[in-house]
C-alpha cells in the first residue's frame, strides 16, 4: 500500500516528536519502505528533517517554518518530505549526520537533508530561518530538474566517503597492553582543559561523561594528582552551575557558555545516567557532601521526573514549556523573596542571586560560586545547619514550581537509555547505600526481559504508548548487556548473567562483521540504508562496540570465556593508535585499553553472608575489580567448587590467580585495595 503524498502521516506515529509536527501542512512521512518508494515513483528528491521532541530549536524551526503556509506549499510541491525522530531510528540520524558534516563542517539538531529519490545525500544543513529555507528549498529544486547528473555525480564521491575504513582485527593476542598509550591520550586532552572553569575549552559546553570517566580512572591508576585534581575541579563546576538544577536536580544537555552557566534546558535520561555513574564513582573514591547530595538528587530526579509506569524511564524532559526556552526553571528576585521570606538572605548567598546568576530580562538561574564546605567556613555556621537550611530552601522552591506549567516528557522508552539509567541506580545504590535503587533498577531490568525481546530472542529499541517496535540497535544490546552485569554485581541474581550472556551470543550472531571484528550498529536483517554502519567512535554517549568491549571482558570472567576476552583485548589493541592521537573520540576505548594494563581482580565471595560482604567491599572503587558471590552452592563457572557450608569465604584472584579464602573483610579489602 502506497502512503497518499497529498497528506500529513504522522498522526499515527507513537513517537511524541513526529506527533508534534502532525498537523504541521507540510504533507509529512514517516521514514518507511513506502515513502521510499513513493520517491522514486513519483521522481522526487527526499527532503529528510531529522530531530527529536525535547529539541529547542527543533521546535523553533517548526514554529518558523513548518507551519507556515508558503513554505509549507514549496516542500509539498518539489519533495517526498520525511519526518526522523533521531531517537528513533539513531541508524538513520548517524548516516545522514556523517554526510552533514562532510559537507559542512559540522553538524546538529534540526538536521535537514536533501536527497536524490534512491537516498544517496547531495545537500544538507541544520536550522535555517524561514526565508533562507524558501530559497534552499527553490534553489534544491532547481538543481534537481535541471543539473541531475551533476548531483548524481556529487552523491556518488559523497558516498565513497561515507564508506569509513575500519580497523581489521587480525592481530594475534596481545598479553601486554602499553599504558604510554593512554598516558599520550591524556596529555593530549590536558592541552585543552579549561584551568579556570573546568571541563574543556571552549563553549558550548558538554560535560562528556565519557571523557571525565576516562580522566577519573586513569588519575587514580597512575595516582595523578593534576589529572584528579581537574576531574574534580570539573565535577564541582559541573555540579554547581546553572547546568544542574538546584530545585529539582539533574542535568540540563549542555552550558552555551564557558562557565556552565547558561544551560540548553532540556533534560536528557542519557546524560543524567552516565553523569550519576560518574558521581557515584567519584563519591566512592572520595568521599564529599556536594557529590553525596548530587547523587540523591539526580537518582530522585530520575525516579519522581523520568520513570513511567512500567518502571521504565522515559527519555527527555523538554527545554520549552509555555513557548519559552527555560520558563520552567529560572527566576526573578522578586518570586524568590515571596516565596522564601526570612530564608531569602542565605538562599541569595547560596544561589548566587546577584550578577553572577543573572540571566536575560532580569530573570536569575540558581547556581553556586562555592561549595557547601567553603561557605560554611564563610558564614561561620556547621556544615550539617547549612546543609539542612539549604534543603529547606529547595524544598519550598520546588513545591512553588510545581505550580508552573510542566514541561513536556518524551514518554518514549530506549532500551539503550534504560540501560544507561539502570546501571546509575546501581551505582548509586552501591554509593549510598539504598536498596531502593536496586528495586528499581531490578523492576526495570525485569520489566525489558520479559516483555520487550522479539521473537528471535533480540531486543526491541523501542516502547512506546504500550507498544515495542524498531529491532533493537547495537547500543540497546550494549548498554543493557553491562546493565545486567551490574545488576549480578548488588543482588548476586545469576539470572542477570545469564541473560546477559544469551544477548552476547545474539549480538555476535546477527552483528558481527566478520571481515573487521567489529560489530555493526544495526542487525543482519534490519532494512538497508545506503549503508551498513559500524560506529567506533565515543561521543556523549560512548559507541557500542567500545561498551561491548568492556562486557566481553567482564563476561569472559565469570563465564571463563577465554574466546570473548580475546576478542575483546584484539578490539582494543586495534583502537590504540586512534585512541591516542584522539581521545575526545576514542575516550571509552581509552578507558578499555587502560582497564588491560592493570590487573583484573575478581573478588568471589561464597556462603550465607556473601550479600553482606559484598555490599561491604564495593563501598570503595577501583577499576577492573569484578564480583562474584553466592550464598548457596553455584554452578557460575567463577563460583565453581567455592562453597563451604556453614563458612563465607572470600578469594581474591588477581589476573586468575586467586589466594587461599580469607573470612575477614578488613583483609580482603587491603588484599583487593592495596
């Protein structure tokens, strides 16, 4: 059946962005097998506008351009115009993405590009004001119908570029893994660090979870003082800028200044996952009141703000609400006196509500210039007083603010994302010592195994108003392989394991490239694109096979799988040149390739305090550490003739060498720790 080209489609999408581009008079398609065709039968280009629904400056593009009359006449007139939600089909959004940016330099959200009717891209951009659009739109045309060849010709050499060498994987075994190669990644990510304001130079500004984690890790491996001093340096302008927010936590997408004071407010869950983690991380290596309230903010954030009936998390809050970018979160001094009274003074010296908070049209984002610490010693008060008055202060601006108008929340569910979210719970869990994280990580994990994999036994990408759909992506695999391992890790449930295991063996089943190693982004019976993706690259969220990588290795322990650790260790010896001459791409091979060069410490706990014992020794942090534990007889390769009745028993085993069972925790951690 042929879509009707004289109509908008996508009021029977499930996705919240294209809904809300569905009464747009752009006769708008979804991506599909029909509009495709529709192309070609009717010899038009593809106009593809890609974005996603908590998008500010998608929506100021629809607002601009797509509901105007005009516009929308010349689109309808000379394109098959398809709508993409990037989180949808992140397939689709990566290809069309790597073409923008060969052509332009650069890259975003709106993306918009103009395709021959077979798919193959000639032309692109990311937002344009309307009467700029009305003449790319004429001028497209134009070329189309009279220069054709010229495009075919331009699409074609586009096209071999799109086709990205990747590293073949034909090295034998590497035992030795040279830490000089991240050492050369990290002083080449020194050179760009923003000394004053953390982070890096430059605006805007991302806070690239991935890369602090990288600088987290190897500070404390190689025990540098700089390398842990800007990380946390960084942590903490982070975490008191306007980025976050002050009255409800979490984070925004990014700072558009130097000084993560001004945020893009739009909420997305994979930012504040992987921010989570790095908190927790961070807490548990040193302890500090500021990250120990971040990490009960930002978890709370996402369990009252993000989690939906199912027990899953949805994927965004927008940046608008009331067709005002930021209406939802930012203040005027008056609001603030009234609302606060008597506590107004110290909330004021708190959220710096004076020029360095200031915004646009005399509005203030609440930020901090110092931590709890230093103002406690200016203010001469106890830290714990302080603490507890700042508490009441946010508590009362939060109760006012609920009176506003809401933001819109992306509803749609990612198996990629929920990972993500799942792994953070944990690790806040495991920071702050909450079962009730790991209930909901558990409820969660469950509520995807056992409702949302395919027929074949793969994972959906998406859930959505009750519905799964779109076969799963190599991230949702990823993510959600890892998520399992670190659920195993708190409640000692083999079942996680075992799932995890099973969607390795699917993933190299249906996802490997067999000449490189690597795996592609989508499956071997996914719909074709001009393309068949394999992503290497570490970005705000770091690319599947690099996550892969560290599962394999994980996996390969507690399976005693020697095949998956060697496959994991040549993926990572492949990526050793890019990861040091390129760290802000490779970051998370990075971390990979630091975790090879130090040893793997399993820690196996056996017996009926084996929760207890657990829990205990994970208070502190140190990468390649794994843990095992059982209080009943297990048949976990790892675990295997480890049980003694009526005793727990603790073996460390350090590069698979494992020590005679101690039952004491303070030994264990200095045998572990040391």
């Amino acid at each position: 059946m042929k879509n009707n080209p004289q109509e908008n489609l996508l009021g029977k999408s499930h996705s919240l962005y294209l809904l809300q581009h569905a009464h747009n008079p752009v006769h708008w398609q979804p991506w599909s097998e029909e509009s495709l065709a529709l192309a070609k039968d009717m010899d038009k280009p593809l106009l593809i506008s890609i974005g996603y629904a908590a998008c500010h400056w998608c929506h100021v593009m629809a607002h601009e351009t797509f509901e105007d009359e005009a516009s929308a006449r010349i689109m309808n007139d000379h394109f098959i115009c398809i709508k993409v939600d990037r989180e949808e089909r992140p397939d689709i959004d990566a290809v069309y993405m790597q073409a923008v940016q060969m052509m332009t330099g650069s890259g975003g959200w709106p993306l918009h590009v103009f395709a021959l009717p077979d798919g193959r891209p000639f032309f692109g951009g990311t937002y344009f004001p309307r009467e700029q659009w009305q003449h790319i739109c004429r001028s497209v045309n134009h070329e189309f119908e009279n220069n054709r060849e010229k495009l075919s010709k331009f699409a074609d050499k586009l096209g071999k570029g799109l086709q990205v060498r990747v590293p073949v994987i034909n090295s034998p075994i590497i035992t030795r893994f040279d830490q000089g190669l991240v050492s050369k990644a990290v002083e080449n990510l020194q050179d760009q660090f923003d000394d004053k304001h953390g982070g890096f130079l430059g605006a805007p500004k991302f806070p690239m979870p991935a890369l602090l984690d990288l600088l987290h890790d190897y500070g404390l491996v190689t025990n540098n003082d700089a390398i842990q001093y800007h990380l946390r340096h960084t942590l903490n302008r982070i975490t008191m800028g306007g980025i976050y927010d002050h009255v409800g936590g979490g984070f925004s997408r990014y700072s558009v200044d130097s000084r993560w004071k001004v945020p893009h407010f739009e909420k997305m869950l994979y930012d504040n996952a992987q921010m989570l983690s790095l908190l927790c991380k961070t807490y548990r290596t040193e302890a500090s009141k500021l990250y120990e309230e971040r990490v009960r903010e930002i978890a709370d954030f996402i369990l009252r703000d993000l989690i939906t009936r199912e027990g899953l998390f949805a994927s965004s809050m927008d940046a608008d609400s009331e067709g005002i970018e930021g209406q939802f979160y930012i203040w005027d001094e008056a609001e603030l006196k009234n609302v606060l009274g008597s506590q107004f003074p110290l909330a004021k010296t708190i959220f710096s509500i004076d020029a360095y908070g200031s915004w646009e049209n005399n509005k203030v984002i609440l930020q901090m210039q110092h931590d709890y610490e230093t103002q406690a010693q200016r203010l001469k008060v106890p830290l714990e007083d302080l603490q507890e008055s700042v508490h009441q202060i946010k508590k009362r601006l939060f109760l006012q603010r609920q009176k506003r108008t809401l933001p819109a929340r992306d509803e749609k569910m990612l198996i990629s994302w929920n990972g993500l979210a799942i792994q953070a719970l944990i690790n806040a869990a495991i920071a702050l010592d909450q079962p009730q994280y790991v209930a909901a990580a558990q409820q969660a994990a469950g509520y995807i195994i056992e409702n949302l994999r395919m027929e074949s036994g793969g994972l959906f990408h998406v859930f959505s108003q009750g519905h799964a759909y779109t076969s799963g992506f190599l991230d949702d695999y990823s993510h959600m392989i890892r998520a399992l391992i670190a659920l195993y890790q708190v409640d000692l449930d083999e079942k996680w394991l075992h799932h995890a295991q099973t969607l390795m063996q699917y993933v190299f089943k249906h996802f490997l490239d067999a000449e490189t190693g690597f795996f592609y982004f989508t499956t071997d019976d996914q719909s074709a694109l001009i393309k068949r993706d394999i992503n290497l690259t570490d970005g705000v969220i770091p690319s599947a096979n690099s996550v892969l990588g560290h599962a394999l290795l994980d996996l390969s322990r507690f399976f005693e799988k020697t095949e998956w650790e060697s496959h994991a260790r040549k993926m990572a010896a492949n990526m050793g040149d890019e990861l040091a001459s390129y760290p802000r791409s490779y970051s998370h091979w990075a971390s990979l390739y630091l975790r090879l060069t130090i040893p793997s410490i399993d820690v196996v706990v056996s017996g009926k305090l084996a929760e207890d014992y657990v829990q205990q020794l994970q208070q502190t942090y140190h990468p390649g550490v794994l843990f095992a534990g059982s209080i009943n007889e297990s048949s976990l390769p790892i675990l295997s003739d480890r049980f003694k009745q009526n005793q727990t028993q603790i073996y460390i085993c350090r590069d698979k060498v494992c020590s005679e069972p101690v039952q004491n925790i303070q030994d264990a951690r200095q045998m572990i720790y040391s």
